[in-house]
C-alpha cells in the first residue's frame, strides 16, 4: 500500500491567529528597541561619513542612509500607460459592467 505524499492533512499547521499575534508582538517589540537605538545608530553614521579612511562607498551608503531617515526616500515616478501608450482600461465586474 503506498502513502500518500504531500497534499492537507487533517489537523496540521498552526491555528487561525496564533502565531500572527506572536509575531505581530514581536515586530512591536523589535521596533521599540531599534527606536532606543536610534541615535547610537545615527551617531556611527555620521561617524562614517566624516572619517576620511573610509572607503567612499562606505560613506556614500551611510550618507544616503542619514538622509533617508531624514527627509525619506525619494520617490520613484512610474508611468503606466494603455495599448499604444493610449489609457489604460479597468474593467470591474466583466465585460458588461462598466470600464473606467
């Protein structure tokens, strides 16, 4: 007789919202101590960028990183066009509802 491999098993993997708010907890908890760490974090970068004998890309990345975290990341612009860059068409529901 062969087993069966692979596929749902009754009974297994974990249950509904157990580990999500463990894990919720968990980020929670995370974040609070980076927060506590912040400005140790921020004084090594800015160490970084003023010290000459560190390499340039060194002091470029922990540059863009005090910026970041200062002004935010810049954003990206994306363009997103139709058939032959005409609008782009949404259809909700099918083909007889209405398209924006």
């Amino acid at each position: 007789m062969a087993v069966a491999k692979g596929g749902k098993r009754e009974g297994a993997g974990r249950k509904k919202g157990v580990a999500r708010l463990s894990t919720e907890k968990q980020r929670w908890r995370l974040a609070e101590m980076a927060k506590e760490h912040s400005p140790a974090a921020l004084r090594v970068l800015v160490e970084l960028v003023m010290d000459v004998e560190v390499s340039p890309d060194s002091r470029i990345k922990a540059a863009n990183s005090i910026l970041d975290r200062g002004y935010g990341r810049a954003v990206q612009g994306v363009a997103i066009t139709g058939l032959e860059d005409g609008p782009v068409l949404i259809t909700i529901g099918g083909e007889d509802q209405k398209r924006f």
